[in-house]
C-alpha cells in the first residue's frame, strides 16, 4: 500500500519493483548477520583489530596468526576458514 511504502527506508523501497517483500529479504539479511557475529569469539575480534594480519612481516613471524579460536581445533574440510574473517567479508559486501 502507498501509506506503507512511504514508511519504508529508501533502499527497501527502491527495491519494491524487484521484490515484493523487501521486508523479508532485510529480516533474512539481518537473521544472518547475526547468526555471523555470533560465531565469532570476542577475543579472535580483539585480535583482528589490533593486529596488522595482512602485513608480510606478520606472516612470516606468526604463519599461524590467523588461526581462529572460533575453528575448531581440527578442522573439516568444509569449516576451514576463519569466522572472522566471514565477518570482514560480509562488511564489505
């Protein structure tokens, strides 16, 4: 309805011609985002901010640096990556 579209943020209701329920896209949307920041442990975040991990001299001297706490200790093949990086990757989308 018009009332309802004018309530709407602007990204969501540019999208009204895409999709019918952009509503529910953005509930979906957010339902996993926080199901992401969930899997990542506080102090593997701490870490990531305060180290430089993308410097070549941090690997070199800590190869294993961007071991998460948030893996498991023996990974799958399937969970072998690192959450906090999942969390980086889906900011900058």
């Amino acid at each position: 309805s018009m009332a309802n579209s004018s309530i709407l943020p602007k990204e969501l209701a540019d999208l009204r011609h895409l999709i019918q329920f952009p509503e529910e896209i953005a509930t979906i949307l957010t339902e996993q985002e926080q199901q992401l920041y969930r899997r990542v442990f506080p102090l593997d975040y701490l870490s990531f901010l305060t180290r430089d991990l993308g410097s070549p001299e941090c690997h070199k001297r800590h190869p294993h640096l961007k071991a998460s706490l948030s893996a498991p200790i023996m990974p799958t093949q399937n969970d072998h990556h690192n959450t906090v990086q999942d969390l980086v990757t889906r900011f900058n989308e």
